[in-house]
C-alpha cells in the first residue's frame, strides 16, 4: 500500500499548510511501516513536504514518488532536466525514485522527447526507475517497443473503474510492467459514509476527489447502482471483519500486475493507519470475489482506455473538462500559408526537406495527409513492432489534421502499404482500433518501402465540416 498525497492540493485550497506540520503527520505513516509515498510535482506543496520528511528519515527508510505533468507543447532536453531538477531540489535527495510521466495527448510527439529525455537523465542516475502515468495500454505498449526502460504505469483501477483489468493488464504481462491502481477507493465513495446515503449531488461533495470520482459514478451508471455495488461490499467486509475501503483495496491489489494500491492520506486531518494495516492480514476468498463480481456486473463501464479521462469526452475531472489542468493546447505541428492560401503543416522529418513536401495540406475543406511513416525526428517509434509503428502513424496523422484545423473524425480515406505481407493482420487490426467508429474507405497492400525498419506507410485524406 503506497499512501498518495495528492489531498494536500486540496488542503491548500484553504491556504497555505505547514510544511513540518505535515512532514510529521507523514512520520506517523513511515513508523507504521508504510513508507511509499505517492505525489507530483502539481500537488501543491507535497514533495516539498516528503522532502522535509525525508531529511529526518535514515537513508533509504523512505520510497519518494512523484510524477512530472508539463504543459502541452514543445520541450528540450533542458527544460525536462529543469523540471527533474526542481524536484530534486524539493525532494531533498540526488535521485528520484521513482519519476512517472503524464502526456496531455499523443497527437503531439512532444511526450516522446520527454520521455526520451527522461530515460538518459536515468541513465545518468538522477531518476532510479521511470515510470508512466495515465497512459492507455496502446501507449504503454509503444513506449517499451520503443526501448523506453519504464518499470510501471499510474492509473485509476478500483471495483467502480475496471478499465485497467482489460488490454492494460495483458500489455504489462507481456513486458513484466507493474500497475500502481489509484482511485481505488473513489475518493471515499467506496466506503461506509456512503452506503445508504441519498446522492449528494454534484454541490454536496467536500473535496476535488470527490467531485471527480462521483462523475465517475455517473459514468458507471448512476448513485443506485454504486448502492448495490457498496452492498456487496458491506456483505463481505461484515464476514472478515474489516472495512470497506479494506475490501475495495484488497479486490484490485490481488489483481494480475498489480503492484500497489494508492490510498490517499489529508495530513494532520484525517488519517486511517490503523484500518488500513489490516490490509495485510485480509484474503478474499472464491465467494467474495464472485460476491462483488456480479456487484460489478450491474455497472456500466467507464468508458475509453486508461487515462482517457483527461485526453477525450466525457471529462471525468473534478471540473468535468480540463480547466482546472490546461489553458490551452497547441497545434501540434508548425503550420504554414503557401500559394493559393493552402495551409501546410510540417511534422520536423528529414523527407520533407529532402523531398520537397507537406506532412499535410488543406485547401478549401480537404485535407491530404502524405504518406507517413513511424519516424520522429531521427528516431524509429515502435521499434519493430508493426502494430505500434502503425499507432504512432496514426498519433501523426491525427496530429496533421488537427494542426490544420480537422479532427481524425473527418478522415474519409487511407490507405496502407506494408514491405511485408505477414504483417496485414497486427497493422489493419490497429487501424480498426482507431478506426473502427470513423470508418474510412481504406485500402492496403503490400509494397516496397523506402528507408530501414520500416513495417508500414500510411496516407490519409479528410473533409473537414461534412460530418453527419
């Protein structure tokens, strides 16, 4: 069990905390043995805190992680080693632990110069192990095809949001990759307090994780449903003797590749580590999973992949949309005026230059997407696997459109050249998965490809307006 400090943003919210204060409420924690502490550097003043709380502890007594969410757009490698730097500093310590990264979108290859700026400051040692945050299980699969060495992936698993026990679980069995489930109590929702309770409505929830997680609970069907899943809960809880928050942890920590739960801890407000060490000592047995199983199975699912709650509708935010996170989001590609007023978006590659050509052009309402290839600056994505170079070429596509003012919606037409023929089934299955609502007229063959590595080129065109 790590303990998530995530609920300090929300106690600053009342003003400023005090920082030793606080680092002594975490010292009450680390004396009970739980001594994993999750944060980011946007939780207010939490690494300032665990630093403060560090210094006091013996070496190594202490696992700091935190997590690095940068603005959308363009970073250099040295605006990345700032950002580590930061919270270095405020961690107190030479390396960080554990430093997971967050992509606002992948339309915009910027996260993958992150994520390889992150992987040589962990070669240097500054970061021990890297991991991710929020990301699906496509992604997830492109990374380590991509040789990025991430040892884990930060995500919300709980009996209301299943969405991890899907494509998520098989990817990090295949790569030996460990799930750290946050939101596995719903901010609370998922206890005692509200077993029976009338639905508080969207004005009668106290904190930011509540208000998130009870537009979860709309997702997965609304506040009866949630009722019967606590039901089976309480049922279960009454037969071990133990809590409800100790039977929601316990349900998902003895899920496949899960390595931890995250439970979140208000500092000097309210603190529950004499329940939670019963943890330990609880074992589910055949009856309670099948018990809290069919609970499960009156509930919709949440909908999308892992993460996506923050990159697409419907925003399962604490806000509903990303206001509370963003105040914009670039293009994803530099875009140009050429002659006759088309606009041409560039996406960085040698070919262009070479070549003499537009990752993309839109006259009037059409947009051509050149042929595209899983190339990001002088880097192969996806490795050798043709199914994440395929998704990548899509991620630039997508990009393309959108910096021309389309969406992937609008595309009406791809087409697919692959140098080898075995390769048909794993490239056409990733395009259905992105493709599979759009629809497209599409065709694929095989033919020769210029350049090394290279398992698949895809082009596309849109009309952008003529939806119906």
């Amino acid at each position: 069990m790590l303990t998530g400090l995530w609920q300090i943003a929300d106690l600053e919210r009342e003003g400023p905390i005090d920082i030793d204060r606080a680092a002594a409420a975490m010292d009450a924690y680390a004396a009970a043995g739980f001594t994993t502490f999750d944060m980011a550097d946007h939780y207010g003043s939490a690494e300032e805190v665990a630093g403060a709380c560090a210094s006091r502890a013996r070496d190594g007594d202490l696992q700091l992680l935190t997590k690095w969410t940068p603005a959308p757009g363009a970073h250099t490698p040295a605006t990345v080693r700032a950002a580590v730097r930061r919270s270095l500093d405020r961690l107190r310590t030479d390396a960080i632990d554990l430093l997971q990264f967050h992509a606002w979108r992948y339309a915009d290859p910027s996260w993958l110069d992150c994520l390889f700026a992150l992987q040589e400051l962990k070669d240097e040692g500054r970061i021990r192990h890297l991991g991710l945050t929020n990301f699906d299980a496509v992604h997830l699969d492109m990374v380590l095809n991509s040789g990025i060495e991430v040892v884990s992936n930060q995500v919300s698993f709980s009996l209301l949001d299943g969405r991890a026990a899907g494509a998520m679980t098989d990817v990090c069995l295949r790569h030996g990759v460990q799930l750290l489930a946050y939101g596995t109590l719903a901010g609370g929702l998922l206890t005692e307090r509200w077993l029976d309770a009338p639905d508080p409505g969207p004005d009668g929830v106290e904190t930011w994780s509540q208000m998130k997680y009870r537009r979860f609970v709309e997702a997965a069907g609304g506040w009866d449903r949630l009722q019967t899943l606590l039901g089976a809960m309480r049922v279960v809880a009454a037969k071990h003797g133990v809590s409800m928050a100790n039977v929601a942890a316990r349900a998902i920590l003895d899920r496949p590749a899960v390595a931890g739960v995250i439970i979140g801890a208000r500092l000097g407000r309210s603190e529950h580590i004499a329940d939670n060490l019963r943890l330990s000592s609880l074992k589910l047995d055949a009856e309670d999973r099948e018990k809290l199983a069919a609970a499960r199975g009156a509930l919709d699912p949440v909908p999308g992949d892992c993460g996506d709650e923050y990159r697409r509708p419907p925003y399962l935010t604490a806000a509903g949309d990303l206001s509370d996170h963003l105040d914009e989001l670039p293009p994803p590609y530099p875009v140009r005026t050429g002659t006759g007023g088309r606009a041409r978006a560039g996406s960085g590659t040698v070919w262009e230059d070479l070549a003499g050509y537009s990752r993309a052009v839109r006259t009037g309402d059409h947009i051509a997407v050149s042929g595209t290839t899983a190339t990001h600056g002088d880097r192969l994505v996806g490795g050798d696997d043709p199914a994440s170079q395929t998704h990548f070429v899509i991620d630039k596509i997508e990009g393309a459109i959108e910096s021309l003012g389309g969406r992937l919606e609008d595309v009406v037409r791809t087409r697919i050249f692959v140098p080898e023929l075995a390769d048909w089934e794993p490239v056409a299955r990733a395009h259905g998965h992105r493709f599979g609502g759009i629809r497209p007229a599409n065709t694929l063959v095989q033919a020769g490809l210029i350049g090394s590595g290279y398992r698949v080129e895809i082009e596309a065109e849109a009309r952008v307006g003529r939806r119906t």
